[in-house]
C-alpha cells in the first residue's frame, strides 16, 4: 500500500489546477466534507464511487444466503469520551492526531469512514474497541 506521499508524487497536477489544488490541500477535513456537499448539491452528482466500481455480487451468491466477509468500518456517533474514540482512530488508521481529530469531528456532523475492506474478525474486534470508547460504528 502507498503512503500519500508517494502518490503525491505520481500524481502530476496541470498547472490550470495548482492554486486550487493548493487550496483543497490546505483544508481541514471538516472544510472538505462540506464542500463536497457544496458541490453535490450545485451539480446534482454524487462523491460515492460508482457502482461498478463495486465487487460484483452474484444474484444467486446473495440469494443462497452467503455471509459477507468483508466489511468498511463507518463511525457513525462519537458519543460522549470523544478522546477515547480519537484514541482508537488513530491506533486503527496509524493517522496522526489532527486528522484522527479531524475526522471524529467530521463525524458529529456525518457518518464518516474509518478503514474498508475489513475481514470479519477484524471489523468485528474493531467494533467493540469503538463500542468500549463510546461510539457507535457500522459494519458496511
């Protein structure tokens, strides 16, 4: 898996685009949550991959009742120990602790996304650290 430094290096940005590129870089996540809702609502698109960027799912797989064995975690509330919450965010992510603030005030405002693509021992280890610092998460 690449750190965001190393894609920040492949990724070359048009000149067109580096003052606004530099001014989305600079941004909290906060900031950037509401702007793409800015932008969903102005345009009428949606920032959620598409679907068929999905992993396809038989019709007969789902209707033979096969469990799911991945799963994306989703913190849903923070709950009143928002230090343990940012606590475990960062032992989960390896984030730093702005962004792992960042991202638990993101989400008093929506549901935000911790980790994807998950097996189900781990999400379900996961959820209970979150459940015992007080929030409530989503196994998606």
């Amino acid at each position: 898996m690449k750190t965001m430094a190393e894609e920040k290096e492949i990724i070359e940005v048009p000149k067109k685009f580096e003052d606004l590129v530099k001014k989305i870089e600079e941004m909290s996540v906060l900031d950037l949550a509401e702007l793409v809702k800015v932008l969903e609502k102005k345009f009428g698109v949606s920032a959620s991959a598409p679907m068929a960027a999905a992993p396809a799912v038989s019709v007969a797989a789902a209707s033979a009742g096969e469990e799911k064995s991945v799963f994306n975690i989703e913190l849903v509330s923070v709950g009143d120990k928002k230090i343990e919450v940012i606590k475990v965010v960062r032992d989960i992510t390896q984030k730093g602790l702005k962004e792992a603030k960042d991202l638990v005030d993101a989400a008093a405002a929506s549901p935000q996304m911790v980790k994807e693509n998950v097996k189900k021992e781990e999400a379900d280890e996961l959820k209970k650290k979150f459940e015992a610092a007080g929030a409530k998460v989503e196994l998606k």
